[in-house]
C-alpha cells in the first residue's frame, strides 16, 4: 500500500516537473522567436544611430525623449522587419540562411506575425509622435519604403538596394530630428553618410551570401553577380562614404560640427574599409567580401562613436 502510494506520488511530481520544463521551454522558445521575427539586434544596431544622432542633436540631453526614441525606434524597425519576413516567408524557406526563421520553419504563424507588425508600428509612431510628429513621420516613411517598395524590388532589381538605403540611413538623422525637431543640412548630412555606407555594406553581404540569395531570387548585386564591376562600384560607394563623413569638418553643415582631430580619426577608419574594399576587387572571394562587410560595421559604429565624442570633447 506505502509502496503504491508512493509510486503515485512520484509519477504526480514527475508529471509536474515534466510540465514545468515543457513550459520553460516553451517561453525561452517563444522569446527565441520574437528575437528573430523582429531581429533583434539589428534593431538594437539601428537604435545605437539614432541615439548617436540624438547626442549630436541635443543641446541638453533629456533622459525621457532619449528612452522614447529607444523604445520607438526598436518599435518601428521591429515592425519593418515582421513585415519582411512576412511577404517573404516563401522564400526565405529556400535560403540556408533563413529557412529556420519562425515562419519558415512553421513556430510562427503568418497571423501572428503580422499581430505583432501592427502592434508594433501603432506603437511606434505613437511613441515617436510623443518626442515630435516629425520624428514620428520619419519613422512611418521608413517603414512604407522598407516594407512595401525595398522588399518587393528585392526580387525584381539591384535597384533595390539604392531604395533600402534610404530607410536604413533615416536612424541616424532621426536621432537629431527627435532633438531638434527640425530637418536641415545637420541631419541631411547624417542621412548622407549613413546612406552612402550601406551600398558597399549591402553589395559585400550580398557578394559572400550570393548563392543563397540566388535561391530565392534575390538581385542583390549592381551587376547582377560577383564580379569586377560590383567590385568597382563598392569602391567608389567606400570613397564617397568617407567623403560625406569628413564634409562637417570644413564647416559647412550647420551646427554638426567635426574637429581636425575627430577628421583624421574618421578618415583613418575610412581607410581601413577602402583597404578591404581594395582587397575584394584584387581577391574576388566570399571570404574578401565577409571582411569588408566586418571592416563596414566597425566603421560607422565607430565613427558614430567618434562625431559623439568629438561633440563634448572638442
């Protein structure tokens, strides 16, 4: 009789210890999901030039607006990346790199997802539009361009990637437009920065992953495969990078200012990336391509870095 009951009580706390593991399992699996759907760090990534624009803008820095422009801008590229995943769940089944996405791989429905876009893109504009409607503007442009002109171009056009630059350099501007609410040659000139980097950004990633975007379909390339001429134009997209970055140096964007010493910094590490950039064109290999692609985010993670510092230190 002990020895049933006791068996009994041991097959109870199994059963609810099994439970409890399953349900661990299933939250860590969920926030897993939710991480991918809205790519995380990406985002966190876009969220670090906003607020780095933020700091350039900002006569006095206001903790509320700086966590608004957190919050708002983790919201609207959160939301811009569910709805891409979304429309290209199809796809992204195709591709090594995307096939295990929550949609693909069938932890996620469609339904779901676009839950989460919507939720996501009221609250950012509403988050945004409490800093400034200007602000809140921006950031609904920029989910109009990515989800509804970048990611069907995708497929169609290397066009594509001249329009997915203009969103994904809109953070960094829009950081000094939360600050000033206004638009002028201060954040134009952020914009033009962060807009000409993303071509030899997006031209490398899409050079060392071309296989896998042929997969899908995807037109990636200014020449339509990884060849001298893409490698041609990567460099010049580089140059002109580092030119935009040194312009506010000779005075004539406002108050976006940039010292001699915050210049050479910036075109040092400008260098660098037309070293790599240099080295794709002589090798023309996947693993020529990765490294730029590497040297392109130390670049403007740096420089971002470097314009904040040269603000309060000069």
């Amino acid at each position: 009789m002990f020895k049933t009951n006791f068996q009994a009580i041991f097959a109870v706390a199994n059963n609810l210890a099994l439970s409890t593991i399953k349900s661990t399992v299933s939250v860590a699996s969920i926030w897993t999901d939710f991480k991918e759907i809205t790519k995380m760090g990406l985002s966190i990534s876009v969220v670090f030039s906003s607020i780095a624009g933020y700091f350039l803008g900002a006569d006095t820095v206001e903790i509320t607006t700086l966590l608004l422009l957190c919050f708002g801008g983790y919201f609207m590229v959160g939301a811009s990346n569910a709805y891409n995943q979304i429309i290209e769940k199809d796809l992204d089944a195709l591709m090594d790199r995307t096939k295990n996405r929550p949609i693909p791989a069938g932890r996620m429905s469609v339904n779901a997802a676009f839950t989460i876009a919507v939720l996501f893109t009221l609250a950012g504009v509403a988050t945004l539009y409490i800093i400034n409607p200007k602000t809140a503007m921006y950031g609904a442009i920029s989910i109009f361009i990515y989800t509804c002109m970048y990611t069907p171009l995708k497929t169609k056009t290397p066009i594509a990637v001249f329009v997915g630059a203009i969103p994904g350099a809109i953070p960094f501007m829009l950081g000094w437009v939360a600050a000033r609410n206004d638009f002028g040659i201060e954040p134009g000139t952020l914009f033009a920065i962060q807009f000409f980097w993303q071509f030899p950004h997006f031209w490398a990633i899409g050079w060392f992953l071309h296989d896998d975007y042929k997969k899908g379909g995807f037109f990636m390339l200014p020449t339509g495969k990884p060849d001298k001429g893409t490698a041609v134009q990567i460099i010049m997209y580089t140059v002109w990078t580092i030119i935009a970055s040194i312009i506010p140096v000779f005075g004539f964007t406002g108050d976006l200012k940039l010292s001699i010493v915050g210049a050479i910094v910036v075109f040092g590490l400008g260098m660098i990336m037309v070293y790599y950039a240099l080295q794709l064109f002589k090798l023309r290999t996947p693993k020529a391509a990765k490294q730029l692609m590497l040297s392109s985010v130390t670049y403007i993670t740096l420089l971002q870095i470097v314009y904040v510092a040269d603000k309060f230190l000069s």
